[in-house]
C-alpha cells in the first residue's frame, strides 16, 4: 500500500501545475504579458489603399481643430522623426472626409501627406470603435490594426506620444515587412 501511495504522490505532483495551467487558460484568469500600449483592433481593418509599403500613422482631419487634433497632428509630425533609423520604413497621413475636402488645413499639417478619401473608404472608418477621433497605426500592406483615441490634457498627449513612439519602435524592431 505504501508504493501505491508514493506513485500516486509523485503523478499528482506532475500533473497538478499542467491541470492549473489548463484550467487558468480556459477561464481566462491569465491576461498574458500585454506590452502595447495602443487599442488593437480586432478585427483589424482592412484598407488596401493604405497598401503603400511603408508604416503608417493615420489621423482623420476635422473641420475645426482643437486641442486633440493639434496633439495629433504633433504627434505624426514628430514620430516619424523620433524613430531614427527606421525614418524611411515610417509616414504620416491626414486623411481628409469627402465633405470635408475643403476643410482648412491647421499649420501643423502643412508639411504632412493629404490625402482626400472618398465615401466608401470614409464609412470603413467611422463605426468603428473610436471612429475619427483616434491616431491609427497600418501596416504596409494597408491593415489598421491599433487605435490611439485622442487625448486632450497636455501632459496625457505627451505620454501618448512616448507610448506611440514605443510601440511603434517594437514593431519596426521585429518586423521584416515595410
């Protein structure tokens, strides 16, 4: 009787951790080592006329810009430059609403690539979850995988900005596309 006992000592010793492994994995106690500090997408959306070989920081332009589109647009002004030797895998888009062509362009953008969508790729947009009212991250072949929603106190458009900056760093780092 005592063998027994031993042999199954050392079988509950073994398959105990893999049964709790098992168990964390499936009820989702385990969130995973998250180090992004953007909104993935999932879905991601698909844009191929944001296929253009090159990493993208993407910012619909409103009609008036306040505080949060101006942090946006030094945002895509600055990490372009900020990602150093990666300058050339990296641009920067404002995206203009079909009504919203006419829009006057703030000084900030001025040195930034326009582009003037159509409707179709404008609706692709707006349902999302943060709609225009976010910084989005594309990949080279034209899919919007991370939101960064606006911020609007100063010292939070600065933090955005590092974390902006990090993430995308980590993904020029490590990717062999763009």
């Amino acid at each position: 009787m005592k063998k027994y006992q031993v042999l199954m000592l050392l079988g509950v010793m073994f398959l105990l951790p893999v049964v709790l492994a098992k168990l964390m994995l499936t009820q989702q106690w385990y969130s995973g080592g998250v180090t992004n500090k953007g909104q993935l997408l999932t879905p991601p959306l698909t844009a191929n006329w944001l296929a253009t070989g090159k990493w993208q920081l993407i910012y619909w332009l409103p009609q008036q810009c306040d505080s949060r589109c101006e942090g946006a647009l030094f945002h895509l002004k600055q990490i372009p430059l900020a990602v150093g030797a990666y300058q050339d895998r990296v641009k920067s888009v404002v995206l203009l609403a079909p009504e919203e062509s006419t829009a006057v362009v703030p000084v900030d953008a001025e040195n930034l690539q326009r582009y003037s969508s159509n409707s179709a790729e404008y609706e692709q947009f707006s349902p999302s979850e943060y709609g225009l009212n976010a910084v989005y991250l594309a990949d080279p072949h034209g899919n919007v995988m991370m939101a960064y929603p606006l911020e609007t106190e100063p010292q939070a458009i600065l933090a955005q900005g590092k974390d902006i900056l990090r993430d995308i760093k980590r993904l020029l780092k490590v990717s062999k596309i763009g």
